[in-house]
C-alpha cells in the first residue's frame, strides 16, 4: 500500500484493504426455544421469516468493501453452515470448532486464519445472530471502524442503548477519537436494571461482541495478555483436516483457555477504542426482542403462520403449521412449532433459557433436538410414529448421498414424492422417480444417492419392534461417520 | 303387572318394569373446540381421558333396571355411535335424524319408538353428554323419576345450582309430590347472572335436559301440544329403512317443528313435576367445566397428556401429543389438537362457541372438520403432506371395508404397518400382511377390505397434483355412498 501522506489525504479518504468479517457461530439461543433449539440454533432458523439470521449476516455483507468470511462454528454444524451460506450464494471459509471455547478460542482462531491470507488484513468480528437492518449504515461504520484498527486500534462497536437492559455488559467511552470514536474508559459488567440506567445517563454503550482489528495487531495483543490461547490454536490448525475452505481444528483447541474476548484482551488492552456506529441493531435475543423487531398492529400483536387473535393485546403469536387461536389475552408470547408448543408472559421472555435447562433436565428431548433433523446430505423430520412404525420425510440435497447402511431391527419403505433417487440395495442399482418406491428388507445394505440437480424427497416407512436412530450399521460414508 | 293395593305397598315398593333410557346424541360441543368439532363432537371426544362422555352414558345405564337405550343421532354419526357403544358392549337402538329439529322431534322419536316396544314402558330421556360420577345415585333418581312418571306424571330432573351459571334454565319448584318431587310452578328460561342468584335463593334447580315419562302419556303431551311433531315423526318412521337396529328416518322428519321439548311440552304440559334427583352432575360444557372436573394440583392447574408448567396457576393444560410449555401463566385455558391450539382465559371459556363461529366464517376448516376424520370402516388422519404428496394413516376395523374406488388424480402407495389387509386391485385380489405394500397406479379400480379379528393400519402416501377427499369415484359401497 502506497504510503500517504497526512498532508495529502486525511486518513477518512485513505483506500481501505478488503475487510475480512469473522462470523462467530457459537451460541444455542435456548431463548428462543421451541424454534430455536440446541441442534438447530437461532443463527440457522428463520426466526423472522425468511432467510436465517446467519443468512442475513452473510448478506449484509455482500458489499464490495468485504472479502470472504471465516466462519467460525462446531463441527456439528458444519454442513448447515456450508448450506445456508450456499443457499445465498456466499463463498465462506469455514474452521470448524472441536468443542467450544468461548469467544477468545474463536477470535484468535479467526485471527490467524485472517493472518494467513494478510497479516496486516483488517478482521472484523461478528456474532452470527444480530439483525442490523442498514446496510449502508452498517458498511460506513465497518469502513470507520476499518480506520481506526488499520492505526493500531483493537475496535468494539457499541451499540446505542434503547433501554436499561441488563442483558449486555456496558462500554463506558474515554477521549475522543475522531467522529464517534473514543478511547475505552472501562467494561462493565452486565449491571442491575438501576445502574444500567445511570450508565446510559453517563453516556455508555452496549457492548454487542462486535470488534475490529488488524491481524498482526490482535494476535500482538492476544500473545500479550492469553498466550496459551494462540499456542492452542496454532497447534490445533496444524493438526487440523478437512475440505478446502473447511478446516476441522485438531483436538489441541481444547487447551485453549475457556474465557471470552472481552475479558481476556479487551479489558487489558491499552489500545481499545470504541465506536458508537449508529446504526439500528438487535440481537433477536428472546421473544421479547422477536416481536419489537416484528410488525405489529394497532394493539400491539405480531403474528407469524396461521394465527386467529380476538380480543388479543401486546402478544407475540407464531405457528410453524397448526391453527394457533388465542382470545382475550395480553402480554403473551404463544410459539407453536411441530412438536412444541410454549405459553409465557412476554415480559418474561428471559426466564425461557432456565425453562428450557429444566425441560431438559426432565428428559424432554424437545429440549435440545429439533422436530427437523440435519444431516450432512439434507434433513429428515418424524411425521408419524405408532406402535411398531415410523413414518418420515426425508430429503436428500442434489449430489449427496447416505452413508452404506444396513439396519437389524427394522425394514424400510422409500417412496419418492419429488426429484430421482439413486437406490443401492445389495447387489442391485434402481433409479427410482417421482412416484416409484423400493422396500429395502430388514438387514439389506442400503444406500440413496442424489444424482440430480433438485432435491429428492422420500417418503419412508420404517416397520419393527425398535425404531431408534441407534439401529445402523454404516460401511461407508461421504462424512466421515463410520 | 299385579296391581298392588295402597294398602298392602307403598309406591315406593313397587316394582318397576324396566326404563328405557332415550339418549340424545345431537349438539356440536363447539365451547370445547378445538378438541370437539362438529364433525366428531364433545359426545364422542375422550374430553376426560378414557372413554367418551357418550360411553359413559352408556356405562352409566348398565344397570339391570335399564332396557337397551335408545340413541338419537345424526345419519352422519351412525358408524361413531356404534363402533364406540360396541366399544364398551352396550346393545343399543339407534335412530337416525335426516337433519337435527331440536329435541321436540328428538323425544317424540324417542316416546314412538320406545312405544312400540310396549306403550306403557317409562323412557328416561338423557343429553349422550353430561358428566354424573356416582351411578348409585343417578340409578336411585331414574328410580324414583320411574314411579312419579308410572303416575302419569312428566318429570323433569333438577339439578342443584352450584354457582349462579346464565348457560341454563332454571325450574322452580310448587307444591311437593313426595320425597324430593314436586311439581312444577313454572320454567324460568337463562337468566343474567343477578337473576340466576334471585333464584338460586329461591330453591330454583337447573334444568339439565333430563325427562322422564310414560311412553303413552308422553305422546299424549307431544299430541295435545305439538301435533305436528307426531305427525312428521310417525311418518318418517314409516319411510324409514336401516339396518336392524339402526333406523334412518324419512324426509318427512324434516316438517317436524324446530323447537325444544321444554317449550312445547313441558312448559304447557299440566303434569309437570320436578325431581330434584341430588346427584354431581355437570354438562362438561366447556373448558372451565373440564378444568372444575379435572384433578388438579395445589395452585389449581389441571393437566392432561405431555405438559410441563412452571409458575402457573388455576389453569388447564392439555395436550394431545405435542410437548405443551407454560410459564408464568394464570387462569389460562390450553388446549393443543394435531391441527389447531387455543389459548384463552379459563373464565371466557363461554366465548369460545363464538370464536369458532368466527373461524368457520373465515374459511378455516379447523372450526368443523377433525384432524382426524371417521368413516364408517374406521378413521383416516392426515400425518404429512407436501406439494404434490399427501401421506395418511389409516385404520379399517375388523370386517369392513373401503368403498370400491378409484381416483383420476392421485396414485396410492399402501403400506401395512399392522395386521392383515385384503386388497383388490383391478383384476387382483392381494392379501397384505405386516411390512407389505402394493402400489396403486392413478385410474385403477381398487378397494382395501380387513378380513381379519384385529384393526388394520396402514400408511398411505398418495402423490398426484390434486390430492383432496373428492377425486374418488365409488362403484360399490357398502355404506351407502355411491
């Protein structure tokens, strides 16, 4: 890069490298539960209609100021991961987390991944789930942000806070900077409702997780105050496999220290700045914050799915697909999904991650899995379940195929009800299309492929005395899973 | 029958030739939608768990002093009502009403039929929908209802108020008769909520529906009130056919006078009496009412199927499969059915008869049609169903069969998941067991018949473009349906 000189340019007109967003996919949104669910987090369900809001994410940063992301997740979710951003069209590299480590582990995994390509690239850090409505506002305040790392800064964008909430830790703002940028005076804590309203009368922020710095910087301020945090890392890349563009850390990421960002670096950092961006943003974090973000009419009602209110007041109302009807309520949050249904007072909305925690502490499977299981190859959902059967939909993504398979307990039906489906059954090879089915007998070697260019759905019956995912032997497998 | 001199016996040791209890089966139940719909109402629902109010009617009338019943009922239920009395062994008559008239037509069909059995029998006319727990006490008033109408007179049973309820008529009381009988000074018809006070203050009772008389004397009232009524019920007997023991009405049925029997008879009738028979009771006629009859825990929650409530008081919780979740709530009703969900105020638990009014003028088949729908084999339910795929469960019962059909727009893959399934298909006839299927083309000529001692099940996954109810051709039915 051309050095310029300050009397020349100031720095607001200085060409900018590319920023590389780091997109962090951590997190379970248990408040959000029943649609958001442990195996099928917030960031991947269209918890506002539509596209997700790991989508959104992805699209958002569509502008040309932005390289590809780095997407920092689990290995669980790694083929959710790779879909949703196909879905839109997005080119992503994505480091695939043994386990979580907290946010330290996922940044200075980003930031050295970011370093590969350009030790002096700009990273900026983003959890998955925040709804950001302006894009335009959000670019300006990434160039902004860009600015002030590419001088050395570690960046925290803060958030304007809209109420005394005590959900997020606050950012108190020291000297100025330049147009909306200060030196950090000190993190607080996520404070009580009353002081939270004293730190919005002295001026703080919200502090969303949203942080901006130059590679070499971070990873200098990263060695500094959590060295064993980048050895981990480092040598958790070195061992790591996968597919181009998807790198599954090796198991030395569990040395990493179990601590987040902010405390780790951003509280001991002399270099944090904070920006105060501007622009409009929510985390979606439980319904509560779902229904301010949704339309609602005249009292105050937003509705999703098929929904009758009468006489109904303040309420946020979904249906995945039942008839949801409430009458003569207010203030209730009321979600229906396939195989649950949640009632509670929307001011209450927090208190949905201990609902949640109890459900599962009471063996409710509902409490972490989803009606809709993801696999690698595409889904498949429990439409219909009796004494000695189970009825699914299944569908199978173009080019994907199961694993090799035999099961000992059950026998199976495929009917195919869209796209052709390549069937492996012992010795034989069926194309079966729309309209065709296969029985596949008990302890048969069984396989269906995807050789088309939409996706195939079946319709299976399992018959048997056990029908659990447990009952399968697999021989071979696109996913590693034998 | 020895006539007994006053002398020798007291009326109260008379012996009584045995009561015919006449069962009403009309009534949609639509306060406790979305359980009970129209198409398969609160009667036959298992509101309670268990068995059905219809078939608790029916076990409560196993008693050695009752004759078989007589069922009136709706051409439609003709199949429900005698699948579900040959559920729990109860030898019914049942008489089916081309249209429902109200119950003038009801009990005069009842008193001609009861009539032709012997014109002095003593019918005891009951709703097929009211809750009576203690059978001793209720066998001890039909009893002593017995002996007042054996005197000529026509009883109605009382039931003593339990709360200043504006859902029923009231009776007041006149001179006594005997134990617990009195005759009748006057019907005070659902009164406002101060009123019903008044009058609960002035020993009124409810008037539950219950009547008991004479055959012959009964029509003598019907004949000096309401003529009509006769008339159009003689000749619609005359035009009936049926099965033995299931006798369908003819259309002259409908010149009957659409009117209550309280109006045209007992509010004219000179031979009223009022019993007050002292039993529990209760019409079980909407959610607050099942939430009174259920157990419920120490903060006043009443649950049924997979519920977990935490913080929640003075509520009933129902689910019919689904994981149901509430937090935080008071005084709610939640009910959850496959297809619809209703959440409300336990106390506006009246204004749900109103809101399904509503639904059903919006278009929403929800408000009449069960997700799972009766026929006369058996049932079918709708578990899954995609856009040009619908898949179903079916269960035939034991010796009968489909219509001989066949469809122009939707092909038919049958899989039996549960006994032993006969299957003509065209010029075919294929007996499927267990873990067999056939394959249906579009256009074939096809029937499924169940041969067997047990309930075949079978899923059905039907694909095609069109795929409602009314693309089937019948060449043959056994139910009448061509």
């Amino acid at each position: 890069m051309t050095h310029l000189s300050p009397l020349r340019a100031t720095l607001q007109d200085q060409p900018l490298r590319p920023i590389i967003p780091a997109i962090l996919c951590g997190g379970s949104g248990s408040r959000l539960w029943p649609v958001s669910r442990k195996d099928f987090a917030k960031q991947h369900v269209p918890i506002l209609g539509g596209a997700s809001p790991f989508q959104r994410t992805l699209q958002r940063l569509g502008g040309g100021i932005f390289a590809a992301p780095i997407v920092v997740s689990s290995a669980a979710s790694e083929f959710l991961v790779a879909d949703q951003a196909a879905e839109v069209g997005a080119a992503i590299e994505i480091a695939l987390e043994p386990e979580g480590r907290d946010t330290l582990a996922a940044v200075t995994l980003a930031a050295c991944l970011a370093a590969r390509r350009d030790p002096s690239a700009i990273v900026l850090v983003m959890p998955s789930d925040h709804l950001i409505p302006d894009v335009a506002a959000f670019e300006a305040a990434a160039r902004a942000a860009a600015r002030l790392a590419s001088e050395g800064r570690i960046v925290v964008l803060g958030i304007a806070p809209t109420e005394p909430s005590t959900a997020y830790g606050y950012i108190a703002p020291g000297a100025p900077l330049g147009t909306g940028a200060y030196v950090v005076d000190r993190f607080i804590e996520k404070p009580e409702a009353a002081r939270a309203a004293e730190l919005i009368d002295a001026g703080c922020l919200w502090n969303a997780g949203m942080f901006c710095f130059r590679a070499d910087a971070g990873l200098r301020e990263i060695e500094a105050h959590a060295p064993q945090a980048i050895l981990a890392v480092q040598r958790a890349i070195d061992e790591a496999d996968g597919e181009p563009g998807a790198l599954r850390l090796g198991e030395s990421f569990a040395a990493a220290p179990r601590i987040s960002f902010d405390h780790a670096v951003m509280e001991r950092t002399t270099r944090a700045a904070v920006l105060a961006p501007g622009f409009a943003w929510s985390d979606i974090g439980d319904w509560k914050a779902v229904w301010a973000e949704s339309r609602r009419d005249g009292r105050g009602v937003a509705t999703e799915g098929r929904v009758f209110a009468r006489d109904v007041a303040n309420s946020y109302l979904r249906s995945d697909g039942r008839l949801l009807c409430a009458l003569g309520v207010d203030g209730l949050a009321i979600v229906d999904t396939a195989d649950a249904v949640l009632v509670a007072p929307i001011e209450r909305a927090q208190e949905i991650k201990g609902l949640v925690a109890e459900l599962e502490a009471a063996g409710h499977g509902e409490a972490r899995s989803p009606a809709r299981v993801h696999r690698p190859w595409g889904w498949f959902q429990t439409m219909d379940r009796g004494e000695r059967f189970r009825v699914k939909r299944i569908v199978v993504l173009p080019g994907k195929r199961f694993s090799l398979q035999k099961h000992h307990h059950r026998a199976e039906h495929w009917v195919v009800v869209r796209g052709t489906a390549e069937v492996v059954r012992d010795d034989e090879v069926l194309l079966l299309r729309e309209n065709e089915s296969v029985y596949l007998p008990l302890g048969c070697v069984h396989r269906l492929s995807n050789p088309g260019r939409i996706p195939v759905e079946i319709v299976e019956v399992q018959t048997g005395a056990y029908l659990e995912e447990d009952d399968i032997v697999r021989f071979e497998d696109d996913y590693g899973r034998v």
